[in-house]
C-alpha cells in the first residue's frame, strides 16, 4: 500500500530523513515509532503531498505523492499532529467543512458526524464554536473529523496526544474496527508504547532520520532481548533525551524555510 | 462549486462573528473621513475644488476595501499558524478552487465593508451625484476587492511568519493607500509622484468610485475599468500559482 526506499530530506544542513526504506502492506496497522525529531511527522509529511523529498522514490497506492497529489490526496485521510481546526467555527462546520472538502455526499454526511460527534462525545457542543473547547475536546475533534470520510489509508500523527485513557481507548477500538470491517490501512506515529503494541501489526522504529528496527511488535522484542516494546525501543533508540536537539533543528527548520523564498 | 462556496461560507462567517474586528476597523477610514473630510475642507473650498467631503468619501470607501481584502488575503498566515491551512492543503480538491473559495470570501467581506463604510459617508453629509450611477460604484468596489483579495493571497502565500506581516503593512498596504489619490487630487502632481500614482492599482479604483459617485474621474472610467481588469487578472495568477506552491 505505501512503498518508500531511499528517501532523503533536508532542510539546509539537517537532514531529517535520511534514506528510509519500508513498506506497509494493504490493511495493515502499521506503526512508527521514534523520539522526538526523529523525522516522523516530516516523512508523514511527505507521504500526504505536503512535503516534496529531497531524493528517494516512495508510493502511496501506487501514485507517487510529490508528483500526483491531487490523486494521492484523494486515497488518504490524516489526523495531524498539531491542531488544525478553525476555532471560529463550531465543532459541526468544521465537521461539514471537511464533509463537503472530501465530497462525502450529503445524507452520508450529516449521518457520520452525528454518529462521530456522539462517539467522541461532543455532539452536546456541537454547535459551540471551537476556540471555546478544552484541548482534550478539540483534539478528540480532529480525530472524529479524520474519520469522516473512510479512506483507503488512514495517517495519525500522535493522534492520542492529550487524551484521557477513554478517548483513547475509543479512538482505537474504532480504528481497530475500521481496519477489520474496512480494510483501512493505518499509518501511525505515537509515543505511547503500549498503544503500538495494543494495535500495531508492524512496527519500524525511526531515529535521527534512520529506521534502526522493523518487525512486529514480537519480532522487535526478541531481537532486543527485551520483554516489552517500551524496554525493545529504549534499546534500539538509547535513553538519552532528544527534545533539545529537537527544538534547535525546529528552528533551524524555521530559518531555512524563512530565507528561502 | 461546493469546495468553493463552503470556503467562501468559512470566510464569510468568520467576518460576520467577529464583530469586534469590524467595528475596530471602521475606526481608521472614519478618522479620514471625519478628521480630514471637515478638517481639511474650508483649504479645500478656498482652492477652488468644492467639497473636501465628497472628494474624500470615495477614497476613504477604497481605503476601507483594500485594508479588508488585502488582510483577508493574508489571513493566510493565521491559517498556517493555526494550522487549519494543512487541512485544506491536504484535501482532494484542487488548490485553484481553495484559493477560488477564499479570494471570493475576501473579496464578499471586502466589499460588505465597503458598503458599511459608505453609509457612514452618507450619513456624514456625502452626497452622491447621481443614484443611477450606484451600480457602477458597487462594481468599481468589487472590482478593487477581488484586486487586493488576490494580491492578499499572492503574499499570504509567500510569507512564512507574522512578523513579516509589519512589513506588508508599512511598506506596501500604506504605500499603495497613500499614492492611490484617495486623499488629494491627481492633477498636476510632481513628476515621480505622478508616476508612482499610475503604477498603484488602487489609483484606478478610487478614480472610478469617484467617477461614478460624483462624476468627477481624472483617467476616466473605461480606462479605470481596463487596468482594474487587468491587475485582477495578473494578481489572480499570481496568487493562484503563488497557493499551488505552499509547502508546509
């Protein structure tokens, strides 16, 4: 379903991705693991046409992202990392918006949000505009609108970030069921171990811009010698902490993208 | 059609909740109108020129629309900033009908504010001419609308943070206000300002809402109406292809 060898890229000095090669096959729950500024969100970025790689080919469905975006964007549906609502809307505009921007019909429509808005516990404020909601609210938002539209491949960059245990938990008992009854593939990013080992097929650990380790969640424990995934990633990554190097490229990141128009 | 229209529906509620904002940017075209329209009036009367307020009015009206199409535009940057702009940018739907949806949005606010920015001319005293010509203002209004909407999205493309918008504002939203002959007529200026009141868009689109709201038009208005044509359609290029280049 997603194809990607040798992909390389960088922001000026950084190289942020640097040759990754995977797969993730048709109907599969696949996960990508790595600290923080390990390239995730800018390979998830380039799988969803908002970035172009540097070199490397990839395939998202057999289209090549950087060249059919048009076509590529219409297999896949994506729950960003960082919000991405209009919080001057109401929770059901920016419902409808995106409704109407993926051209689910309207009967379909109006069916879905209200059984998303009710799954995700936001139906009472539907009609509260955005900015007046918790973090936790808009983000279990997000999730229902990413649902909206069922696409062949489903991108969730840390979609649990800032969830209470039931959101979570419904969030993936209902990916799990759309991977069942729908065949959806799933592409995840997460921080939290257990999740990946609850839901994910396939695991591919990424750090500085390199998949170190890929395999099931059982392969990646034996491999490690380890008896979790939490234990097998600190393995595979090292224990020290990266957020530092992180926000300094971020903002390496910033300037270059700054000069460079 | 659907893209476009929830887009331009997006826009259009956006402006009418935020009712603060509005009101807040009345503020500025009433100073002008108010403050220069009576202040500068009796110096006005002296010269020979008539009314300063019914000069004033149509310039003041094509100040208000390029502040609001021109920020509309690049509402774009909050968009990124805010992350909303990634959701469009990722949907099936080509960016030409984003940028369509959003330039029209701007483009509808642009011109409401106009419009409210006119009556407040009328209840001031400002008389236009003749009423059959009103059309042909309402057009002239769009027409800078779309221009500055355009030219708006163009640079909302381009920028990549906030405090870049500072500079838009003081070298090229000012710029194009204070050489577009808003305030003062474009008869026998000295030659370089002559010269930079021709190459301003907005020059021509005061001269029509002037032409059709009094009758009084120094290029006249089929000429008016050409170069506004003319600049919408390369700024509507230039902001389409300026869109299908964002990268996040």
């Amino acid at each position: 379903m997603i194809h990607v060898r040798d992909l390389v890229k960088t922001f000026g000095d950084i190289k942020a991705v640097d040759g990754i090669s995977f797969e993730v096959r048709p109907g599969e729950i696949f996960a990508f693991l790595g600290p923080n500024g390990a390239g995730k969100t800018t390979t998830i970025q380039m799988l969803t046409t908002l970035q172009r790689p540097t070199s490397g080919t990839m395939s998202v469905d057999g289209l090549d992202p950087a060249r059919n975006q048009l076509e590529t964007r219409r297999r896949f549906g994506i729950v960003f990392q960082d919000p991405s609502l209009d919080s001057e809307l109401t929770a059901y505009e920016n419902m409808e918006l995106h409704g109407v921007l993926y051209h689910v019909p309207r009967h379909v429509r109006t069916e879905r949000i209200r059984v998303l808005l009710t799954l995700f516990e936001l139906w009472e404020r539907r009609d509260s505009r955005v900015k007046t909601f918790s973090g936790g609210m808009k983000r279990r938002l997000e999730i229902a609108r990413g649902l909206l539209h069922t696409p062949k491949i489903l991108f969730l960059d840390e979609p649990t970030l800032g969830l209470d245990p039931q959101s979570r938990n419904q969030l993936w008992t209902h990916v799990k069921h759309l991977n069942e009854t729908e065949r959806m593939t799933v592409f995840l990013t997460t921080h939290y171990m257990d999740e990946a080992e609850r839901v994910a097929h396939r695991i591919a650990i990424i750090d500085h811009g390199r998949i170190v380790a890929q395999g099931s969640p059982e392969e990646l424990k034996q491999q490690t010698g380890t008896d979790s995934l939490e234990h097998a990633f600190l393995a595979l990554t090292g224990s020290s902490i990266r957020d530092e190097r992180a926000d300094a490229s971020e903002q390496m990141r910033q300037i270059v993208k700054m000069w460079r128009r | 059609m659907a893209v476009i229209y929830i887009l331009w529906l997006r826009e259009v509620k956006r402006y009418l909740r935020s009712r603060p904002q509005v009101i807040a940017s009345l503020g500025q075209p009433l100073l002008y109108l108010l403050v220069l329209g009576f202040g500068l009036g009796p110096v006005f009367q002296k010269s020979g020129q008539g009314s300063y307020l019914q000069f004033v009015a149509p310039g003041v009206i094509g100040m208000a629309i390029l502040f609001m199409s021109i920020f509309s535009g690049i509402g774009l940057l909050w968009d990124r900033q805010f992350g909303f702009l990634k959701e469009t940018l990722v949907a099936p739907v080509p960016r030409l009908h984003i940028m369509a949806g959003r330039t029209l949005g701007g483009t509808t606010i642009a011109v409401i504010q106009g419009t409210l920015i006119l009556t407040v001319c009328l209840l001031a005293g400002f008389r236009p001419q003749n009423l059959a010509t009103i059309p042909l203002a309402l057009l002239f209004m769009a027409l800078i609308a779309v221009v500055f909407a355009a030219l708006g999205t163009a640079i909302g493309s381009t920028l990549k943070d906030m405090q870049a918008f500072q500079l838009v504002m003081n070298f090229l939203v000012m710029p194009i206000f204070f050489l577009s002959g808003a305030l003062y007529p474009l008869a026998n200026l000295p030659i370089a300002l002559a010269l930079a009141t021709r190459v301003d868009p907005l020059s021509y689109g005061v001269d029509g809402l002037r032409g059709a709201f009094i009758g009084l038009s120094h290029f006249g208005m089929p000429t008016d109406f050409a170069i506004l044509c003319l600049a919408a359609s390369v700024f509507l290029v230039l902001g389409a292809w300026s869109f299908s280049k964002i990268e996040i």
